[in-house]
C-alpha cells in the first residue's frame, strides 16, 4: 500500500467515524461512552493523517 493509498484509507475511516458520532448524537438516548469513544478513534487517525501528510512533504522537498 503506498502512502497515498494509506492516506486515503485514513480518511475514509475518519468520514466514516464522523457518520457514526453523527447517526449516534442523533438517536433518542445516545451512547455517551460510544461517542468518547469514537471521538477519541477519530482523533488517533486525524493525528496519524497529519503526521503522515508532514512526512509526505517534508520527504517532497
């Protein structure tokens, strides 16, 4: 998997966690420990997204 590939996995699995906290909010007695939870899934992965983007340009120059 080259890292563009990665990159774009990476986001699709951040969209996807967004609909989830988002469908998860929005039901009648949401999941509060859930939604940290994803919340904190979804954090990881925009941590992991930045750090590769950086790599990915700093090795570009």
């Amino acid at each position: 998997m080259t890292v563009s590939e990665h990159l774009a996995s990476l986001r699709a699995k951040h969209a996807d966690l967004e609909q989830h906290i988002h469908d998860e909010e929005h039901r009648p007695l949401p999941d509060q420990s859930l939604i940290t939870d994803l919340k904190r899934q979804k954090l990881r992965i925009k941590d992991e997204i930045a750090l590769l983007a950086r790599d990915t340009t700093a090795a570009a120059h």
